[in-house]
C-alpha cells in the first residue's frame, strides 16, 4: 500500500482493509505494552485543517509521535491556501517537504485536487461527502466487539452525510449489512450508493435506506448515529432539527436492535438530539472505544502508506 491516497474507504481492496485492521490490531497491543513500534523514524506529517477536530488532530498527531515520526498542524487559515494559493501548487510544494498530507476540508474535490498534484500519499482527514479514517476505525471496532463481521448488520439513524457515506463503503467492503433510517430528502447521494452497491454485490453486503428508524433498528448488531447538522451546515441547524426529530438514538429504538448490539457515535455529540444522554452512557456505547481506535487504526494506516 506504500504511497497509496485514501480518499475514500472505496479506493482500497477488501485485503486491504484486513490489512489495517490487523496491523492496527498488533500497533494497539504493542502500544498498551509498551513496546517499541517506530515504523515511522523521521517522518513527517502535513495536517492542513480547514474544519475543527478534537480526535483527528490529536490521534493523528499523537500517532506520528508513536511512531517515530513527526506531525505538522497547519490551520488553513494561516497557509497561504487560505489567501487563495492553489491547492495543486500547495500540494506539491508539501510534497518536497513531508512524506504524507492529511486534510480536513470542505469540498471533497479539493481533496481530489490536492491527491493529484502530490507525490506523497494523501489521507483524507474528513470532507463533506467522506470520513474514511473513522469509519475504518468504527468497523474495526465492530470487529473487535462483535467478531467476524460478515452478515452484520449496523443501523445508522440520521443524516445522510460524510459518516453515513464512508459507513455505506466499509460495509459494503467488508460483508455487513446497513440500513440507514433518514428523513426524506436527507438520503446519501446516488452516485455513493451506486459505489458502494458495486462492493456489496462482491461481498453479499446488503445496502437500504428507509424512512423508518424502528424498522431499521430492528436486530441489529450495531446502532449508529451521528449529528443531525454537520460542520459548515450550522445555518441549517433549526430546519434539521425539525427534520430529524424522530430518529433519535434513545432506549426505546434500542430495544428493537439485537440485545448485546454496541452503540456507536463518531462523536462530537449532541445530546437530546440524535442521541441520548442514558443511552450515549449507557453499557451497550462503545463510542469511547472508537475514539481511542482512531489512534490505532490511523497508526496502522501511516505506516501502511508511509512506511517501507
Ligand atoms: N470524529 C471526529 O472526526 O472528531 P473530530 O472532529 O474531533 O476530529
Ligand atoms: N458529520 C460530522 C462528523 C464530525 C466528525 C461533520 O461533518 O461535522
């Protein structure tokens, strides 16, 4: 995989998304053990943010660190990038300087543009139509709780946006089921579906969207959600909070998934919003736990791509 992008979890194989989750496996144990894993000696990490991150910008940095290797946050704001120096100049004078781009942006494209024109792999750190980076970590973490993962089946209640999308993808790739529950209008894009629809026919993976989030819950392995406004739709969020009002996360919806299914949210949350207060705290969240993965899993996915 060594200077591959990922852009979009749809870019890698089945073999390689196996190959993440067992290298980001051994990093996590090595990592809680204490022992030595610098796949990354002298590396450098470009971090250009355009949007806020918690979990990104530390797991990244903080793995580039355990690895060895060195991180750099650039707010976009400060780079000439935000005074309007083009995006395929920027991307290949980062290239003379790091050996990998991460980006959090606006404009899918812009990412697209920016993988272009470099010549060391770019990563995809969240943009309006992906989340690839979080959604590989969220399946690993079903991995890790649930076991095999083919025939799954993981409910996303809420927004047709980013996560819903690169969630459509992963499990396309990998063998599991997703319904996701949105209010009309709020669907994922056909052209994601259609992307995904091609994987899941490989993979046996079963793809629906409905409008009811009672039927999508319905024996589930995993229930999923994530905010009903997305960052950069913060002047929508009174219409979508009237339009999502009944795809609420809660302890009644829970009850129709399976007994033992995990709860999941990429987080930052809202609660009394798409979830609940008891519920996000309550023992069948693991959303900690897919926080903490993002770490692991962008580690093994830096050295997959970076290393040699
Ligand atoms: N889940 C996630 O990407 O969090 P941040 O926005 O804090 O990076
Ligand atoms: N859908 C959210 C995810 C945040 C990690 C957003 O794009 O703001």
């Amino acid at each position: 995989m060594k200077g591959k992008h990922l852009l979009s979890v749809h870019d890698l194989s089945q073999a390689e998304v196996n190959r993440i989750f067992a290298l980001a496996k051994t990093l996590k144990n090595k990592q809680r053990q204490g022992e030595e894993h610098q796949l990354l000696k002298g590396k450098t990490l470009a971090m250009i943010f355009q949007k806020a991150s918690t979990r990104t910008r530390v797991s990244f940095e903080v793995g580039m660190w355990q690895l060895g290797g060195k991180a750099l946050f650039l707010n976009a704001g400060d780079l000439q990038l935000g005074r309007g120096e083009p995006v395929k100049d920027t991307a290949r004078v980062l290239s003379r300087y790091v050996d990998g781009i991460m980006i959090r942006t606006f404009a899918h494209d812009e990412v697209v543009e920016l993988a272009r024109y470099a010549t060391v792999p770019v990563i995809n750190g969240l943009t309006d139509l992906y989340h690839p980076c979080q959604a590989l970590t969220d399946i690993f973490t079903a991995w890790e709780f649930k076991g095999e993962l083919q025939g799954k089946k993981l409910a996303y209640i809420g927004d047709g946006n980013n996560m819903a999308n690169a969630l459509l993808e992963t499990c396309a790739k990998v063998g599991m089921h997703m319904t996701v529950a949105t209010p009309p209008g709020y669907e994922p894009p056909a052209a994601v579906l259609a992307e995904a629809g091609n994987d899941a026919r490989f993979t046996g993976s079963r793809l629906e969207i409905v409008a009811d989030p009672f039927a999508a819950a319905q024996d589930a392995d995993i229930l999923y959600t994530d905010v009903w406004a997305s960052m950069g739709q913060e002047k929508e969020q009174v219409a979508r909070r009237a339009a999502f009002a009944g795809y609420q996360v809660n302890s009644e919806l829970l009850k129709v998934a399976k007994p033992d299914a995990i709860v999941m949210h990429c987080l930052p949350a809202h609660r009394g919003e798409e979830i609940t207060d008891e519920v996000m705290e309550g023992s069948q969240s693991v959303v900690f736990d897919q926080a903490e993965n993002r770490l692991h899993v962008q580690k093994a996915i830096l050295a997959l791509l970076l290393g040699n």
